[in-house]
C-alpha cells in the first residue's frame, strides 16, 4: 500500500483537531466538526472517485502484518483518552451555554463514536490481550462495553437472520430499529455470556462474570473522574457525568445507525437442515468511497469484514457482487434519520439488486 494511502488513515485526527480548535475559537466555529463530517466528507466522497481497487493477492501477507496499521489503531487510544480528558475540563471549568454544551456533547459523540467505536470494533476482533484492553478501553468510555460480546458472538453469527438485532428488517425505520438493536443486543450479550459461564461450570453471579464488569465498569470510571474533579474544584461538578453519559448515548446511537444502513433488508437462506446458509459478500451493503474508507479506517467495506471477520482494515476487499450504498457513511447516516427519504431511496435499490442477484426472485 502506498504513502499517500498510508497518510489517509491519519485523517480520523481532523476530528478532534475540529472540535477542540473550533471550541476555543468559539461561535460558529464550534460546529466545525459537524460540518466537515456531515457536509465535506459526503461532498468530498461525490466529488472524488471510489476506491474499488484490492491489495494485490501476493501482497495481501504483507500488508496484513505490517506494523503501520495496527500502530494508528494503538495511538487512537491515546488521542481519545486525552480528547474526553480535555472535554471534562471544559465542563466543569468552563461556564457553557445551552448551544455551546450540545455542539460539544455531539461532537464529542462524533470522536468517540464515530472514530472510537470503529477502532474499537477493529481492535474488538482481534486475539491479542493488548488489542483486547484497547478495545474495551474505547467502548468503555461510551458505555458499550457488551458490544464486544454481542458483536462477535452474536450479531456475526446470526448476522442477515431474523435472529440478530443489529440487523435492520426491509422497510424498519430508523428509529424502530435503535431501540430493538439497543435493548435486545444488551439481552443477547446477557445470554451470550450466561451460556459460556455455564459450559465452563462458573457462578453466573461471580467476578467471572463480564457482562457485570462491562456494566460497571464505565459507572466506576465516572465515578472516579466526577470525584476528582469535585475534589479538585471544591464542588460537585455534574457536568461531568452528564456529559458523559450524554455524548455515549449520541455515541453508540451513531454504531446503531451504522448498523442500520450496513444490514438494511439483508436475508441470508434458511436451509433444509434448519440452519443459514454462509454469510458472503453479499450479505451486507457495501461502500467504497475513498474518503470516508480514510476516515473509517475502510469500515464502510462491510461485505468483506463479516465474509473474512478476521481480516485487518487496511486489506479489506471491494466486491463488485455486493450491494453498494449510493454514498459513504456520512450521507447516509442523515437519510437514514429520515425514514421517507430512506425508504425512497434504498427500497428501490434494494429489490433491484436482489432481482439481479437471485435471477428474478426477491428473498
């Protein structure tokens, strides 16, 4: 992989750039992140071509191992850390007005949702205990720590099925969909995990338990940040838990409208032995829009990721065979909060590529 590709991943670093340069200049330049995330990349995603071109196969080991990769995925960490670090400050320092806390409190989601929760479900996929902790760190500070048991033992297993939660049904507005993909993915991990203590003969009420870690985990890592802040300004700063919890909410409501738009009308077959045929390629929607794929460390390749889970970002492939949004995350994510114009626009789509696709008969 070239340079010039190399440096592109670097961009999910204007995100934060924009939202703590845009706050201290103040007024408008306050919803600078808004702007670049939600007008300039879908502009820049219409103007610049899509990147449909694959690692070649002689390269794939290559590139896979190359260090680069797994290191910007490490410094994110980091960064994030110290931008949510950075907005407690401001909250509990800073005498905010009712405009200035919700350009914060969204843009703040915008970090931590939208780059951190991409990183964290990079990370979430693989084996090593370093990956791991990074992982639960980011979803941690977004309150969505069961995300990385629902999501690799749950919604990649039952993926395209009736059965999973994260995926949307065929004409399921938006707003239907958050809130049975929130409440029943939170279930799901409860099972998921009630079922692997059971096969290793562990209490399900015990310190083995890590649904109660995950749920506990982000209340005592409030807890602590609220406490020293109080101790340190010499009185109860709740600004601080309530933006927390305020820009985690906005923060996994984005996961879940990435969700939406990723699975939107997907149908794997039920066989005769009762079971789903293989999840492929064509089992999720797919976007190869250059630079929102910078931006989303290629996230927006969804086909390949749930056909090879295994996979590493920066050698995820384009399938032609699968379904293709009519535009990156960014646009999409504001049609999907518009139920009408989602339905107009993917509806269509969606029955015209299954007719191609399955010669003449819609699933």
């Amino acid at each position: 992989m070239g340079v010039l590709k190399k440096i592109g991943f670097f961009s999910a670093l204007i995100l934060p750039i924009l939202l703590i340069s845009g706050y201290y200049l103040g007024g408008f330049n306050r919803w600078l992140i808004h702007i670049f995330v939600f007008v300039l990349v879908p502009l820049m995603d219409y103007l610049i071509s899509t990147d449909t071109t694959n690692i070649p196969k002689e390269a794939v080991s290559k590139v896979a191992k190359e260090r680069f990769y797994q290191w910007v995925t490490f410094s994110w960490v980091y960064i994030q850390l110290a931008v949510l670090g950075w907005a407690f400050y401001v909250v509990a320092t800073d005498n905010l007005s009712i405009v200035d806390w919700l350009s914060l409190t969204t843009g703040m989601a915008l970090v931590t949702g939208g780059i951190g929760i991409t990183v964290a479900h990079e990370l979430g996929h693989k084996s090593g205990k370093l990956e791991q902790l990074y992982a639960k760190i980011l979803l941690m500070t977004v309150c969505y720590m069961h995300f990385i048991i629902e999501h690799n033992r749950g919604h990649h297993v039952r993926v395209a099925t009736p059965e999973d939660p994260a995926t949307s049904r065929f004409e399921e507005n938006f707003y239907a969909f958050w809130l049975r993909s929130v409440c029943d993915g939170y279930r799901s991990a409860w099972k998921i995990e009630r079922e692997r203590l059971q096969k290793k003969k562990l209490r399900f009420y015990s310190v083995h338990n890590e649904m109660i870690q995950y749920t506990l985990i982000p209340i005592l890592f409030i807890a602590l940040v609220f406490i020293g802040f109080s101790m340190a300004l010499d009185r109860w700063v709740w600004e601080v838990p309530v933006f927390f919890f305020g820009q985690s909410i906005l923060a996994f409501s984005l996961l879940e409208a990435v969700n939406y738009l990723e699975h939107y009308g997907m149908e794997r077959k039920l066989l005769e032995n009762g079971r789903y045929e293989r999840v492929t390629p064509i089992h999720s929607w797919n976007a190869s829009h250059r630079v929102s794929n910078f931006l989303l460390f290629q996230l927006q390749r969804h086909s390949d990721h749930h056909a090879f889970a295994h996979k590493p970002y920066q050698i995820l492939n384009h399938y032609d065979e699968s379904p293709q949004l009519p535009a990156g995350y960014s646009a999409m994510i504001i049609v999907a909060f518009f139920p009408p114009i989602w339905f107009s626009m993917m509806n269509p789509r969606l029955i015209q590529w299954k007719e191609k696709t399955f010669e003449g008969s819609v699933q």
